[in-house]
C-alpha cells in the first residue's frame, strides 16, 4: 500500500467581491474538498489605489489536523528577527500610513462605539504581537499652542502578519471616547477624546501619522511553544491576545507550532459589546483541548454574590486552578483599563490568604521568573 504524505495542498478558487475584505477568513466561503471545509485567505493588493482581493485559497493540511486549515503568511523573513522592533519612528518624523477600513465591530445596545480599523503600513514599519503604536491626530496641541498633539499609544490588535496575511497592515481596535456633562446628562464635543474620535471617523484613504511601534512587556513569549498563556482584558483590552490567538490558531507560521494552552478572559458590559467574539468562538470550536475561553458580562450576569459579573469575579471562580498553572509556570496578562487592576490585585491576594500562601511573595516570584506581564492604560 502506497502512504501519501502531504503537508499543504494549495487550490485556487474564484473569490466574491470587494465586500469580503469586511470579515474574518473564518467566516467566509467554505469550500468543499473531499468532504472537508477549508478556509480561504485573503489578501490586500495595496500596491494599486482600489482595495481588491487576490483570487486564491491556500489549504494547509497536516495529518494530526487535517480538517483544520490555518492561513499561510508572508512575508517569513519577519519571522528572522532575533528581537523586537523598536520606535523606528519617533514623534518627531513619524510614518504616514493610509487608513484602509473602519468598520463598528459591536452591537447597538453596546455603551459606546468600538472600532477596527485597519491601516497600510506598507511592510515599513514592523511590529511584533504585543506592542502597541503611537498615533498623532491632526491639529495643534491646545496646551502647546504651534506643536502637533501628544501621541497616543494604542495596543496593536493583529499579528505581525496584519489581517490580510502580507505582513503590509496592522489593526488597531479603539474605543470611541465621549464626554457626558454630569449634570445635563448630554454629550459635551469639546471635551471628547481627540484622537479615538479622529480614528473612529477616519475614511479608507485618509492618511494617519504613526510612530514606534514600542514595547516589550506584553510580547508573547515563544521559547516555549507548549506553555500556558492566562490572558485577562476589559474591552479593548483584548486587543493583543487577538493578535496572540491568531498566530497560535490562525496562522501558519513554519517556526511556531503552538502546543499549549490558551485561556482568555474577557469583560465586557454586555454581549453587544463583545470584542471578535466569532474568531475566538471559531477556536473555541476547533482547538477544545488548546484553548479557553471565559466572558464576564457586567450588565448581563451576576456574580456568586448577586452583584455584577466581573472579570475579577470570573478569576475567583478559577482561582485553584489558575493558581496551580501559575505555580507550574503559567504566564499571565493583564490588559484594558488601569482602573481593573486594583479589584483583581485584590481578589488574587484573598485567594491566596484561602490558600495559605503569601500573595506579595508570590507576585515577586512571578516578576522575577517574568510570568506576570501588565499593560493598562
């Protein structure tokens, strides 16, 4: 009998129109191919004006996985860096970029507008999962009057790969921030945030002034590809692990075959306002034994308590079994809001009083063996 070895079966298929680029590669057209379902890839042509779509699926086909494709990616070479790239533009001589899509990513009874918006960097300025970029919006600083404003930093939501798979994009997911006056209860544009808003009305084409990208702290640590990742975010928050998720579930990337366990945590208000719910419910589905996934819903649940769910709550109810991955070298993370971080450090201390551990000792151990990873903001 003859064993046929095959490692990636590539086909080439027609594609639809322009309208494709607005959703995740998993939730495309499936085709059928000896009675599997293969995902397409997608892919952006920035070198021409008009966004259009390259006509081609890729099919990677191993056999531990075979009714699970990832997306092949380009181009590898990003992949020989021996570290991060770092602020290879400053404030002062930024990069422009050009905004290819903006697009609200929640729900109508979601408090407030969240975007994804994807900008064309064109393979100029590199960035590793986990940093974050600097936008400066157009104007003058009002406290500075003649200079440009403050940049401000936004978590980067996509692999180093960006969403169309060619290493030319990155994605920002930003919150549109909007002032209410407290006593008349009605929006107050003066006092709305400059730069979410100049994102969030931003247009395909428009340009965008960039810098870094910048930090080290939140990177994915990959000398260890079956280690245990415990993410915790609030809103945008979620922003990076999107970025980890993908390269660990979506992609194919030759030199990285993840083989561990991924556990995310996610708090939101409401379920309207959940963040790519459909990618990670996708892993969820394909990835049971490698992934994890755990929503708080303040508006939506309560907590054992009777009081609203929150993603501190959600970690009490795990806490033996979180605790235990973190003694057996689990990283941990934490993203969103500075304002999560104080009800977390605390529910994580009375934890570890139940157990008889010390918590300042224990949160030591943890920044020392560089397990415990913060960004807030």
């Amino acid at each position: 009998m003859a064993h046929l070895a095959v490692s990636q079966v590539s086909v080439t298929v027609p594609v639809g129109g322009e309208s494709s680029l607005r959703r995740s590669v998993f939730q495309r057209h499936n085709i059928s191919f000896h009675e599997k379902s293969w995902a397409p890839i997608l892919a952006l042509d920035l070198k021409t004006k008009n966004v259009r779509l390259k006509n081609r699926y890729v099919v990677c086909m191993s056999v531990q996985q075979a009714s699970i494709p990832k997306v092949a990616v380009s181009p590898l070479e990003l992949e020989d860096a021996k570290g991060p790239p770092l602020n290879l533009y400053k404030p002062k001589e930024p990069y422009t970029a050009t905004i290819v899509s903006v697009e609200r990513i929640v729900g109508p009874k979601a408090p407030g507008e969240t975007c994804h918006i994807v900008i064309d960097h064109g393979g100029i300025v590199p960035y590793w999962e986990g940093q974050s970029y600097g936008v400066i919006p157009p104007g003058e600083n009002p406290k500075k009057p003649g200079a440009p404003h403050n940049v401000r930093l936004y978590s980067i939501a996509s692999t180093r790969y960006g969403d169309f798979f060619d290493g030319k994009t990155t994605t920002l997911c930003v919150r549109r921030a909007v002032y209410y006056d407290p006593v008349t209860g009605k929006e107050d544009p003066s006092k709305n945030g400059v730069c979410s808003n100049y994102l969030c009305d931003s247009k395909p084409g428009d340009k965008v002034k960039i810098t870094g990208p910048s930090g080290k702290i939140m990177l994915l640590p990959e000398d260890d590809p079956n280690a245990t990742h415990i993410m915790i975010a609030t809103g945008t928050g979620v922003a990076p692990y999107r970025g980890y998720l993908r390269r660990m579930f979506m992609e194919d990337v030759p030199s990285f075959r993840f083989g561990g366990l991924a556990w995310l945590f996610l708090g939101v208000a409401n379920t309207d306002s959940l963040l790519y719910d459909n990618e990670f419910t996708k892993y969820l589905k394909d990835y049971p034994d490698q992934f994890r996934y755990d929503k708080a819903l303040s508006r939506e649940q309560k907590n054992r308590n009777g009081g609203k769910m929150y993603v501190q709550d959600k970690i009490e109810e795990y806490s033996d079994e979180i605790f235990k991955l973190l003694d057996g070298g689990a990283h941990i993370y934490f993203c969103g809001l500075k304002g999560m971080m104080p009800g977390i450090q605390e529910t994580l201390k009375r934890v570890a009083d139940q157990r008889g551990e010390n918590w300042e000792e224990k949160l030591a151990q943890l920044k020392k063996n560089k397990q415990w990873h913060v960004e807030v903001y």
